[in-house]
C-alpha cells in the first residue's frame, strides 16, 4: 500500500509540472544516459506543448539513440520516421534551430543505414548534406555539421559500382568533389572545434587508413584510446578504435 501511494504521489508530481520542468528533467536524465526516461519526459512536455522546439529536437534525438541500439528493425524503422516527423515538426517551428538540423541528420542517416535500396540511401544523403550545409551557415562552429560534412564524403567515396549505378539511374550521377581527402579535411574542422571527441578523431583515422596514411591514423587512435568516455557511445567507438588499430599495426 505504502508503494502504491508513492507511486501515485510521483506521478501526480510528474503530471502538475510544466513543460519546461520536465525537459529539465528529460535534460539530466539525458546527460546521465537514462534515455528512456528522459524520453517519457521529452514525450509529457510535448503533450503539455506541442510547440515545444527543445522537446521535439530531444524527443527525436533519444528516438533515434535507441532505433540505433535496437535489433528489432521493425521497431527501429518505426522508431526512426517518429523521429524524422518529430525533427521536421521543430524545424518547422524554428527554421534556425541548429539542433533540430542536426537531429534530422541523425535519424536521416540511421534510416539511410538500414535502407533496404540504394536509392533511398543516396536520397538521404543529399538531405543530409543540405542540413549539415544549413547549421554550418547559421553557425560556423557547430563542430558536429563538420564532422557530417566529413563523414559524408567518407561514406560517399566509398560507394560500391552498385550504388554509384543507382546515383547515375536515380540523380545523375553523384555530386562533383567528392573524396576521401575531402573527407579529412572536414574531420580536421570538426576537430579544432572538440580536439577531444572520440567520434570525430576515429572518423579522422579511419579515412587516413583509407588513403594509406596507417601512421598519422595510429597516432590519431592511441590518443582516442586515452581519453575519457564523455559520451553513451564513447566506449562502442573506442572498441572500434582499437579494432582499426590491431588491423594497422
């Protein structure tokens, strides 16, 4: 019985708070990589305001973290085009939030990684570059839109005959100016901007490899290996630092 009351005691709390107190809350929880927590509260602020931009963004952001997360590709798919119509309604509601972008790449990008056709791979990545390009014209030093930038030419360049076949069918072909040393150029940019982020120095050291410059890339990852976990994924990318490394040395 004591249960029961506390229960009820907690969520009638939870249900008399605003919207902005329980992003809040959705924020700590968040930082403390609760993330289905921190989703139920996003998902009550936006009941109590649909017009919350914050809570839209952090919604389709903590949607996206699980869909990345999830071996159940139907609930990942579900998962991520809430996600995408949660990012275009905050967009929509402020074209110059730079979060809402970039939560839109995200789950863009997450789609484009279990599409079943290249065609919808290759559609995904022109959105994806038009949003990076966007934040980066409302705010030069929003480090992630750099490191997309990288990551995009990364993955383009890498295209196999098949899914460039399907650019020529589908587009024309793909954009001019793609390559790998593109691709380290903008994980440079990223990099001046968060010197310590795991994410973007492995994106640096996997597209040196690629263009034969194993030693610069096992500098770059036994430094990554050293570095605190800052983030819920940190210790995922470092097993993926580590993996390049032992295929390099």
């Amino acid at each position: 019985m004591k249960v029961l009351c506390l229960l009820f005691l907690s969520v009638h709390v939870a249900w008399g708070q605003s919207a902005d107190s329980l992003f809040q809350e959705g924020l700590r929880l968040e930082k403390n990589f609760h993330t289905d927590e921190a989703l139920a509260r996003y998902s009550r602020a936006i009941q109590l305001n649909p017009e919350h931009v914050a809570a839209l963004t952090h919604t389709s952001r903590m949607l996206s973290n699980r869909a990345g997360h999830n071996p159940n590709h139907e609930q990942k798919i579900k998962d991520l085009h809430e996600a995408e119509e949660l990012s275009r309604r905050a967009i929509a509601l402020e074209s110059r939030a730079t979060d809402a972008h970039f939560s839109l790449i995200v789950t863009l990008g997450l789609q484009a990684e279990v599409a079943g056709n290249p065609r919808e791979k290759i559609k995904n990545a022109k959105i994806i570059r038009e949003e990076a390009e966007t934040i980066l014209r409302l705010d030069s030093t929003y480090a992630l839109a750099w490191f997309v930038l990288g990551k995009w030419h990364h993955e383009l360049s890498r295209l196999n005959w098949y899914e460039r076949l399907a650019c020529e069918w589908f587009f024309g072909g793909l954009p001019e100016g793609i390559s790998m040393d593109k691709a380290v150029h903008y994980f440079n940019r990223a990099l001046k901007l968060e010197p310590d982020s795991i994410l973007f120095l492995y994106g640096q050291a996997i597209s040196l490899h690629y263009l034969d410059r194993d030693e610069q890339a096992r500098a770059i990852l036994k430094r990554a290996l050293q570095l605190p976990l800052k983030d819920p994924d940190d210790s995922i990318r470092k097993e993926k630092c580590s993996a390049l490394l032992r295929e390099i040395t």
